[in-house]
C-alpha cells in the first residue's frame, strides 16, 4: 500500500524546497521555492511525533553536514540521508543516526559511465540492507535515463526492468527523483510511476510534481500500492498550498 514518506532537503544548511533541475555548482539561475524558519532537526522530531518512517534528508551542496547530522540525532534511525555519500563517510552517517544512506553520483564515472567498482565499493561499507540507490530519471526519447551532478549530466545507465533487477540485488530500496517535474507543482510523471510499479523489485519511493492529495491516490493505483511517496513544494509545511500535512499524516494511517 502505498504510504507518505517525509523528506527534509538542506541547501546552504537550511530546510528549503528548490527546483532540482536548477540547482548548478555556480549556484546561478537558482529557483528556490520555499526557505524556511525552522531548523532540520524540528522537522525530524515532528516526523517522528507522527510516527513517519523511512523519510530522507537530502544534502544538496556543501555546508550542510551539522544541519543533516542534527537531524539524524533527533530521530534516529528513522531518516535516510543522501548527497554525497561515499564509501568514505557511510559509515559515519549511519553512526549519526541513519537508517540508511543514499548514494547517487558516485556510482558514475565523472564522464557519465556507472561503475560497478564502486557499486560494490559501497555496499562493502554500508551494507545491502543499509543502502539505497536514487535513481533520478529524466525522460528520453527511449523511456528515462539517470541523471547525476545534481541532475546535470546523463549517465549510460538507462532505466530497465533488467537494470532495476540488477541494482535491487545491491541495496534494500530505491528512492526515484523524477528530473523533469521535481519542484514544479505540476503533477507526477504517471508513465514513470506505472513503469516502476511493474518493474521495481524492492520497496521505493517517488519524488516530483506531487500537488495535491490525489496524487498520491493515483500513485497507488497506478503502482498497484507497491511505490511510495515524498511530497516538497506542494506542502504545507514547505510554504505551499497544494497538502496538508495532516491529510498526509491521515493518509498513512488508512485501513489497508
């Protein structure tokens, strides 16, 4: 059944909601939705007061990691956290509090080609069933390809029945940023949700375009309940006026 996992996104140290295919290393052309007021570690503690689980922290460019790790600490083993993760601090990461990590560009060589070197290189320090895998999808003329580089650059590795199953045997879940509609507000990628429904062998969770509360009914039609889902720039708690928390928080707790 598909449920409502939380996300907490840190640019600069602070809670914020942006449109992914903005954010560059330059830092221009930034579109940024949503700064907030509050601290990472207040919304781990609310999640936590509402029993949501499996959410993530999201560490999108440098100076984050007090913010992130703040977090983590005030509700431990209850997040995930992703963006720049490597074989080198997974560990410290899963210390801090993490459930899990979240690896993404660093399963590619900076030329865009994945490397099953360093696939296995992080689940030698994480552990299979301490990883995920974000697979941030951008439509192609053939289906979805992943993107790295905060979104940037296409990388080789095409999204397939064949690849998911592959990738699956390496890490407990998927968490899927869909590119092309993350931080717009206007409405998923139905096609991409459908596919993984199908396809995704392990438990995942779908990013982008959600903006009202009947997106994440349809996400669980169309993934027959087998693919949850985040919600930024639409909530509430994010400055926006799409759903409310509470309905969210409502929406886990329904009858199966």
């Amino acid at each position: 059944m598909t449920r409502f996992r939380p996300c907490i996104d840190l640019h600069s140290g602070q809670v914020k909601q942006i449109v992914g295919s903005t954010l560059t290393d330059s830092g221009q052309g930034l579109k940024t939705n949503f700064v907030s007021d509050r601290d990472a570690a207040w919304y781990a503690k609310l999640y936590q007061q509402d029993q949501l689980s499996g959410g993530h922290v999201i560490m999108l460019g440098q100076g984050n990691d007090p913010a992130a790790k703040s977090a983590l600490s005030a509700y431990p083993g209850g997040l995930q956290i992703g963006g720049g993760i490597r074989p080198c601090n997974a560990a410290e990461y899963l210390e801090a509090g993490a459930s899990h990590v979240i690896v993404t560009s660093y399963l590619f060589e900076t030329d865009g080609r994945f490397s099953q070197t360093r696939l296995d290189k992080m689940v030698a320090a994480a552990g299979r069933k301490r990883l995920v895998i974000d697979l941030s999808c951008k439509a192609t003329a053939t289906g979805w390809t992943v993107a790295m580089n905060r979104w940037q650059t296409l990388t080789d590795l095409q999204v397939t029945p064949e690849s998911l199953q592959h990738l699956a045997s390496h890490c407990d879940e998927f968490l899927i940023h869909a590119v092309d509609v993350e931080g717009k507000c206007e409405g998923i990628d139905a096609a991409l949700v459908e596919f993984l429904g199908q396809h995704s062998p392990v438990p995942m969770t779908y990013a982008g375009g959600i903006h009202c509360l009947a997106d994440l009914e349809n996400i669980h039609q169309l993934s027959d309940g087998k693919v949850d889902a985040t919600v930024g720039s639409a909530l509430d708690l994010f400055g926006g006026q799409g759903v409310r928390y509470q309905d969210l928080v409502a929406f886990n707790r329904r009858p199966a």
